[in-house]
C-alpha cells in the first residue's frame, strides 16, 4: 500500500483527530476562562474569586477540590464524546508494509486531547503532536507575554488584527457553551451511528465552532487580544491534520523538532473572468462559477484526500496548508485529480496552476504565492473540455450525451423520417428554432460557428447570441433572482438599469489593501506585544540591546536579560546561541538571520536587533496570519452588508431633473412595478421591451408575469406611476405593445393589462468580487460620494491604529448603463493595478499640539514649499486608549542619533532595510515620519476606448494626455478635505450652473493661454498665475459669491484652481454627477 492509498484508507481517523484538535481549547470559550486570567484574579493573588482557580485543560475532571468541574459540560456531551466508536477510529492500527504502527500508544479516550494537551510529556504521540504544535502557534507569544495587559473582568476586549476593540460580554459565553454542546452532540452522535458519514458532519461541526468560538479569545490579555479562540483552534487544528497525513503517508513517525509544512496554491484569475462580463448576470454567474470551483477544491484536498485545509483566498485563488512530503511528490499526489475537477466543472473555461511552496514552519511563505500568481495564470497544461465542442464543428454526424432527437422538428414524425436519431451538438441551443434547417439537425443549411462573445472559448451559432455554457449559466442566476427564489438576498439586483441614477449613470467602485507585507510578517515589525516601558532594568532600547548583545556575545551563564525579556519562552537549559536558532531563525525563514560567525561585532549587531524585534513584535503565527486576512475580510463583508441593505445611501442626493420631494421619489426608486396580461400564449421566459403610454420600459417576464428591471425614478417616467399600488389599478384594461429585447426590426404586439401592483423591493448594488484584499461592487453613480465617505470613515475608525501601514485604496470608474460592461470591468482592473506595490510618502508633523486629538501631516515636497503651490495634507485621529502603546506607531526618518532621543525608540526593519520606530505619543512639530499612502482615483468612461487611458508611472501617477487635469490619484483624505470641500463653496444660493460653466471655461483659456511661461521663471508664473485666478473668481463669478466665502475657502479655491484640481472637481460632481448649484433653485 502505497502513501497516497493510506491517506484514503485513514480518512476517518485524519478527520476525527481534526475535530477533537479543533476542542483543544474548549474549555476557554467561559466566563470561568476570562475571570481566571484576569487583572483581578491575578492582583488578589487567585483569591478573588473561586474562577480564579479555573483551569481550562481540566473542563473533564470529575472531582477537583480546587474548582467543581462537574457542571461545566452536560453529561451527555461528555458520554457522546467518550463513545467506544470513537475510540476505535482514535486509537486505529495505522500499518505500514514494514514497521510498527505509527501512533502505537492508545488513549484512553478522545477527551485526553483536551484534557493532556498541556500535561507533561508523554508517550501518547498524538498529545505530545498536538502540544507541539500548539506551542509552535501560541508558544511564543504565551511565553513571553507573561502577565503583561492582563484585562478587567468588567471590560474584557477582543481586537482585530490593527486594534480595533470590541467589549466581549462574558456572560454570553455560557449559552455559548452550552448551544455548542448541545448542536455538537447531535453530530457526534451522527457520526457513531454512520461513521462514512463524517465527512458531512465535519462541515457543520467547523461553522458551528467557527460561529461559537469567535465570541472568545484564545489569550485574554491586551497585548494578545487579537487572536480569536477561532483562529487558533482552525491553525493549531490545521497544521495538526497536515502532519499526520504527512507521517501516515511516509509510514513513520516524525520527529517533532523536524515537522514542517508546505502551501499549496490552486490559482487562476477570478478577476480574468469577470472581466468577460457583458451584462450584471455574467458578473453573478461568474462569481458562482469561482465559489463552486474553490468548495471543489476544497471538498477534495480536507475531506476526501484529507492532507491540509484551507488558510486564504482571494482572486488569484485558494490556498491550503499541506504536508512536507517534497514538493515533486505532493504535486504528482493532487494535480491530475484537481485539474480534472475544476475542468470538468468549468467546462474548460478554467485550468488552474498548481503552486507549492518551499517547506517552513511557517507560513509566512504564502505571500510569496501571491506575488506569483499573476504570473502563474497562462501555466497550464491540460487540455479544456471546449476544445471537443470545437471538433464537432468539423462534422455534421455529432454526438451530445445530453441532448437526443426523440422527433423531427419538421414533420413531427419518429419513424420513417430521415432525420430521425440525428444527435444535435453540444454546443446547440436546446429550443434552437432553426434546427431542422441546420446540416446539424438534417437541414441543407450551413450556419456559421463562432467563437462565444463572453467565455470567449466555447463555439455557438451565429444564430445564438451566446453559447450554450454561457446561457445556462446566466439563466440559472435569474433563477436565483426572481422574487419567489429570493428569500436570501444575495443578489439585490443583477439588472444594469436598475442600477443606474436617474440620469442613468453607474459606477464600479473597488476598494483595495496592501496586505502583502502583513502577511509576510514585514509589518508586525510594527506593533508590539510588550513595550520596553514593561522593564524595570533598562531605561530604554539602546540599554535593553547592549545588555543582550554582551550576553549573545558570551554565550555562557545564566542570560538575565534573557529571562527577564523572553520570560517563559527561554528555558533556561538553552545557550542564548540556541535560543537565538529557535526562536528567530527557524520561525523567520524570509529574514536573512542565520549568523555564522559570533565574534563578528556587525553579525552580533544584527542577531541582538533581531531577536529584540522577534521578542518585542508581535509574532506572525498562523493564527495571527489568518486573524490579519480575516479582520480585512470582515471589513468588506461589513461594508457590503450595510450598502446591501441600507437604502439611505441611495436616496441622498436629489435628483437632477428636478427638486422634488426625496422621500416621494425614493418611495418608486426601490420598487419594481408587476404587470399580469389576460393572454400570454406565445410569450418565452426572457426580457422584453413595453411600450406603455409611449414610454418605453424594460421588463423580465417569468412565465406568468413581467417584472420591471429598471430604474422607475427617471424623468422619462416622471409622473406615470403613484407610489402606492392602489392608484395603479387604473391602468387595468389598458392596451401595451411588448416585443422581445433585441429584436430587429421591431416586432411589437398588442397585449391587454390584466393587473397591475408593485411586488418586490431592491436596493440598487451588485457585489462583484469580495476578498482580504479587494472589494468590488456596482451602485448608483450618485451614490458615491456617500459611500467613500462612509467606507473612510469606518477605516479612520477601525484601521487608524495603524496609520499609514495599512493603505485604503480607492478607484471609481463612473459609465453610462449603455457602455459595454466589459471596457468598465476592465478599466477598474487598470485602476487596481496602479495601486499595487505603493511605496512609501514622506510626511511631516505640522501645527502640532500635544493636547490636540489630531495629527496633522503634509507631504514633504520641497517644490511645493518654494512654489506656494496647494499643500497635500492629511488629518489622523490620535490613538489615545490602551492599544496605542502596541499599534500606534511611526516609522521615522531622520538620524539614528536623532531618533534615540525619542522615549519610545525601537530599531526594526522593513524590506531588510533599518528603520526607527517610535510611538505615536513622542510625536512633535516637524518630525518625518514615512507613511504609505491611501489613494483615490477616478474616471468616466464618455467612451470604451477611453479605459486604456488609465495607466501610471512608476511613482503611481496617472499618466494623462490632457494637461487639464490635476494630479491624479489623489489623497483619500483629500475627497473630503479637498474635494467635498471645493464643491460645497460653489453650491450655495449666489453660485449657478451658467457662472460656474463661465468660470470653468475662463480658468480652462487661463491655463492654456500660460502653459508655456512657467519653466521660464516658476515663482513669477504662480504669483501671477493666482492673481489671474482671483481675478476670474470675482469677476465671473460674482464678488457677492467670494464676499460669502471665509478666507480658508477663498485660499482653499485659488490653490485648487492653480494646480489644476479644480477641473476633476467640476467633473467629479457636476459633469458626472450631474448636481447643480443652490442658486440654480432660485433661476
């Protein structure tokens, strides 16, 4: 038997080891847990609280004279859990052709893994396993750690990732627990009863912890508090699933010190396929297609050749952790078996790259994935399923398995007709009216075959509008569209024209995070799990390094700076040499941290700046690793969740047509309009064009009734339908000409309307793609400004810890409904490539206050400084709770002299570079600090072409033919510093339509006329360049206007109409947007 036959034969005992290590840690999900670790608990030196004595290995004690264990968990969870079924699968004989069993030494029952987990060393290889690689997640940060931010019981916390608490509510936890018994009996059970069946039961055991263990921590003190009780137990229980299957698949056991593991990457571009999109239900079959592909994959490489489980995805794939068996041998195990899969599921359109790390024991190696991925796209080498479709082509005696010829379409006959047993081709339309004039079908005629406008791969007659795939696809969205199926909401809408505003505009928005050097570990250089503040022995970093660089230096005695730093983590039988190996080198394979030669002072330089950072940073751990995707995750469901639901972001500003009354028009604007005729016979399933009242309306009929698929708030249809379904009734009898989209020529036909009413409510936004990094999703164009403002405002609030590490990009690609929804897919992609791989922007602290809640930050450009051109400024909320010691933090540029002056001084280092890290707190005027930079950028699409416009330089500026525009991207911040603030000086009630077109035209021959003066001499062309400005403002623009105006605004709007900003605003809200001024009302 060989590895890959034993992984297969053992996949009951893989994946019951995998749920009972998911319960390592069940025993934390209490009150009990947090009172036990708490501040108090720890003051009162355990005598606070009988809790104090609570312990969470030991939840299956029966008599403890320390703590009743006895009602923790029901008995019955305790019985089920004990089952002798489970038993015999724990303690299974896994044999070898030549040796011994590999886990020879039986456990008394699963319940030893919860309970021994974190005894002393045992001859029980599954516990000594799963204590292994529960200290390889937790170990070092537990250790060192020690009792540094123990929390109060009366306001414990949970973080994200970037420091953003939440309070958890202890007394939740109990309900918890007992919810999660009570649901994780009736599995087991299950499970004891069918025990083939653990591969269903395994899917709801995982979303029932999953649901249950996020409302606790797996460490309660603050400066550990981001890692969910969740996110260790699905890490601790991954990399525990790996190495057995690794050890079953040797026929060995393998020494603990030397397990490592491996990253598989399935990859393919999520983001190629949409990109296909010519109508909203290709974005939403599209979409399916990739979920369906991923829980493929997924279904094969956890449950069915159980090896890994999945640690992250995004557009460019999934990824699982995996067992180190050589890289050769593991890809030989699973590529055939998932290149089949995701072909035959993709019918072709599909063929992923399978991509495999080197072997760590860590996973920081999986950005290293991610880098390539793009690359890694066109490496294929199967061959699709489409390419038979193409060789039917050739023939006209065709097969198709699915599709037979019971009859001939012509005579109707299925006996003596020549056509009779004809097989039509694959790629036919199943209700294709012309086949039995086609050579397919017995016909004479050859119609063309070409290529699938979408897929762009499987064939279809010029006679389909596209292939068959495609087709079916897209009607099984609709499907899950219609008002009856749609209990879920998981498509608000997949109509374009529903989306659109008023003036039928919409806009791709997509949303984007750096993550890559988060993942990688680069920059948790940044925040911190203890601070040298914690120290009593040194002042500061410089005395804390020259302390532990004599000790590695050394080498021998007892390391007191050691023991006092590393706490726990150090064991005292290590030499610092060894410590140094353990600890830095093995769990750090992207640093460069191996020292061969200890007497070279600059090599015990380095190991005494690395071992710091490792032992003041926060550790990337697999847990950490996932809690840092999943918060960024999360932010976007969040973001998602609130714009699907919330209307409010979708009625704010009036309508351009007209001032009416908002909440009147909002009433129609979400409704969609139901028409019953007395005869239907005749009419298909699809979308028509009605004419009703000479109003032209697109509708879906769904057999039985037409539903209105567009926006009915616009001025065409002002007027023609009430808000209330009573008042339609009037229309009940009224003739409507109805014809099928796309007919040429027009086809109209008569119908009598037999009812009339409103049926279901939509919000007008389409997910597109949702991921850790990216966000992409279709609104109203005139809902935008709302919406970015929304999402930076949740950002400042959620990610302003970690200020200028984390960078928010945002691009918008504004298009008529009418514009090929291919050319706004794609250009939104240009926009998201530019702002890949951002560098950092230096920035200095200005009008600085230490009193003041803000930082105020400016770019530092010297051009600007001598030019007086417009300043780029940005504002951040001062971090002043708790978490700031750990995550508010700068890197600052200056002299290492310099920056040792600072109180809260750390040397770290980011892309193998030095740097200086201080905390927000020692901030002071003038200061350089480097901050990666958020963008904002936009684009209206007037034409398809004008997408492959959109590009950028090296330094992320977009490169622009016209030199009326002002530099774009911008700053995030300034949307509302810059832009809503210009705006909002134009709209008020002395400013109109017409002077502000007069100004825009006088500032557009002002630039013109000056284009060429200014490498003459700068100074003078901007000094007389802004008087001109100024002069144009008043003038054209009325001096009753500017006299309105405060002088921040008046300097505000001259700096802006210099640099040429002006000209994007105007476009922005009053091209684009379409919003007037105020003084327009009073015309």
């Amino acid at each position: 038997m060989n590895g890959q036959e034993r992984i297969k034969e053992n996949a009951d005992f893989i994946l019951l080891s995998e749920i009972y290590s998911l319960l390592h840690d069940l025993g934390k999900l209490s009150k009990e847990f947090i009172v036990e670790q708490s501040k108090e608990c720890f003051d009162s030196k355990k005598n606070y609280s009988i809790y104090c004595k609570f312990k969470h290995y030991n939840i299956f004690s029966e008599n403890n004279d320390k703590f009743d264990y006895s009602e923790f968990l029901s008995s019955s969870f305790k019985e089920i859990i004990s089952k002798e079924v489970f038993k015999d699968i724990i303690n299974k004989n896994i044999r070898t052709n030549t040796i011994k069993p590999i886990f020879s030494e039986k456990l008394a029952g699963p319940k030893e893994i919860i309970s021994e987990h974190h005894g002393k060393k045992t001859d029980k290889r599954l516990i000594e396993l799963l204590k292994n690689i529960d200290r390889l997640d937790s170990g070092v940060d537990k250790g060192i750690l020690q009792n540094i931010g123990k929390q109060s019981i009366e306001c414990t916390k949970i973080s994200t990732s970037f420091g953003h608490e939440k309070k958890i509510n202890i007394e939740d936890l109990k309900p918890s627990r007992e919810n999660l018994c009570n649901e994780l009996s009736t599995y087991l059970e299950e499970i004891s009863e069918k025990p083939d069946n653990i591969v269903m039961q395994r899917k709801k055991i995982i979303e029932l912890l999953k649901k249950e263990f996020l409302k606790a921590l797996g460490d309660t003190r603050r400066s550990g508090n981001d890692v969910t009780l969740w996110d260790h137990s699905y890490s601790v229980a991954s990399l525990y699933k790996s190495a057995i299957a690794n050890m079953i698949h040797n026929g060995e056991w393998t020494n603990l010190k030397d397990l490592k593991w491996v990253i598989i990457g399935v990859q393919y571009d999520k983001l190629g396929l949409v990109e296909k999109a010519h109508k909203l239900v290709d974005i939403v079959a599209y979409r399916k297609l990739t979920e369906d592909i991923d829980q493929e994959i997924k279904t094969y490489i956890e449950e069915e050749f159980p090896i890994g489980n999945e640690i992250y995805r995004d557009e460019s794939g999934i990824y699982f952790v995996g067992p180190d068996i050589g890289r050769d041998s593991l890809e030989k195990l699973i590529k055939e078996e998932i290149l089949c899969r995701v072909n035959k599921k993709s019918d072709g359109e599909v063929i992923p790259y399978i991509s495999i790390s080197e072997s760590s024991r860590s996973l920081v190696l999986l950005t290293n994935l991610l880098t390539e991925a793009r690359g890694n796209f066109q490496l294929h080498e199967e061959v699709p399923e489409w390419k038979e479709k193409w060789d039917q082509v050739l023939t006209i005696d065709v097969q198709d398995a699915q599709v037979s010829k019971s009859s001939c379409d012509v005579c109707k006959s299925n006996d003596q007709c020549i056509n009779n047993g004809r097989i039509k081709r694959s790629f036919c339309k199943n209700t294709c009216t012309r086949y039995h004039e086609c050579i397919a079908g017995g016909g004479n005629k050859e119609y063309q075959v070409d290529i699938c406008p979408v897929c762009k791969v499987h064939p279809k007659c010029e006679h389909q509008e596209v292939c068959k795939c495609c087709l079916n696809r897209g009607e099984s969205r609709i499907k899950d569209w219609l008002p009856n199926n749609f209990s879920d909401k998981k498509y608000p809408t997949i109509w374009i024209n529903e989306i659109a505003d008023s003036n039928g505009k919409v806009a791709i928005v997509t949303g984007r995070f750096n993550l890559s050097k988060w993942l990688n570990g680069e920059l948790l250089n940044t925040v911190f799990s203890q601070t040298t503040q914690n120290l009593e022995s040194y002042d500061n970093w410089n005395s804390l390094s020259d302390c532990l660089r004599q000790e590695l230096k050394i080498n021998k005695g007892k390391p007191k700076c050691l023991e006092e730093i590393a706490g726990e983590s150090y064991q005292r039988e290590m030499n610092s040499h060894q410590f140094y190996e353990n600890l830095v080198v093995d769990r750090n394979p992207l640093w460069d941290a191996k020292i061969n030669n200890w007497k070279d002072g600059s090599s015990c330089e380095k190991a005494t700046e690395r071992l710091l950072l490792t032992i003041f940073r926060k550790h990337p751990s697999p847990s950490r690793l996932r809690r840092i995707w999943t918060s960024t995750e999360t932010f976007w469901k969040e973001t998602s969740d609130f714009l699907k639901n919330n209307e409010n972001y979708y009625i704010y500003i009036p309508t351009a047509h007209d001032y009416k009354d908002i909440e009147t028009s909002s009433k129609i604007r979400f409704k969609r309009l139901n028409i019953t005729l007395k005869d239907t016979k005749g009419l298909l399933r699809g979308t028509y064009v009605a004419k009703f009242k000479k109003l032209s309306i697109v509708m879906y009929f769904d057999g039985e009734k037409f539903i209105t698929t567009q926006n009915l708030d616009i001025p065409e249809l002002k007027g023609l339908f009430d808000d209330t379904t009573d008042k339609l009734k009037k229309y009940i009898g009224d003739e409507i000409e109805i014809e099928l989209e796309g007919t040429k020529p027009d086809k109209f036909e008569r119908y009598i309307i037999n009812d009339v009413f409103y049926g279901s409510y939509y919000n007008p936004f389409l997910e597109v793609l949702l991921s850790p990094v990216t966000f992409q999703f279709i609104v109203p164009a005139n809902s935008v400004p709302k919406i970015i403002s929304e999402i930076h405002a949740k950002y400042s609030l959620e990610m302003g810890n970690v200020a200028g590490r984390l960078p928010l990009n945002l691009g918008v690609v504004f298009f008529d409904s009418k514009t090929a929804l291919y050319a706004a897919v794609n250009a939104s992609r240009r926009m998201l490539n530019g702002f890949e791989d951002v560098e950092f922007m230096d920035f200095s602290v200005s009008n600085f206050s230490k009193d003041s809640p803000i930082v105020n930050l400016e770019v530092d450009n010297l051009e600007v400084d001598n030019q007086g051109i417009r300043k780029k400024e940005i504002q951040l909320n001062k971090c002043l709770d708790e978490q700031a010691k750990y995550y508010f933090n700068f890197l600052l540029k200056t002299s290492e002299d310099k920056a040792q002056k600072k109180k809260s001084f750390f040397k770290t280092f980011i892309e193998n570079e030095k740097e200086f890290l201080i905390n927000g707190s020692d901030l002071d005027q003038g200061d350089c600090v480097k901050l990666y930079p958020n963008y904002f950028d936009f684009e209206f699409l007037d034409t398809t072409a004008r997408r492959l416009e959109i590009s950028y330089d090296s330094d992320h500026k977009r490169i622009d033919k016209s030199s009326l525009k002002g530099s774009k991207p911008y700053l995030l911040e300034e949307f509302s510093s810059v832009f809503e603030k210009v705006w909002n000086l134009f709209n008020t009630q002395y400013m109109t339509t017409s002077q502000l077109k007069n100004i825009q035209e006088n500032l557009v021959k002002l630039h013109m006329d000056w284009k060429d003066c200014k490498e003459k001499n700068k100074t003078e062309y901007y000094e007389t360049l802004e008087k001109q400005i100024e002069n144009i403002l008043i003038n054209v623009g009325t001096r009753k206007w500017w006299n309105s105006l405060d002088k921040e605004g008046k300097e505000l709007l001259k700096k802006v109409c210099l640099d040429k900003t002006i000209f994007d605003i105007l476009e922005f809200y009053n091209s684009i947007l379409k919003l007037k001024p105020n003084g327009d009302k009073n015309e």
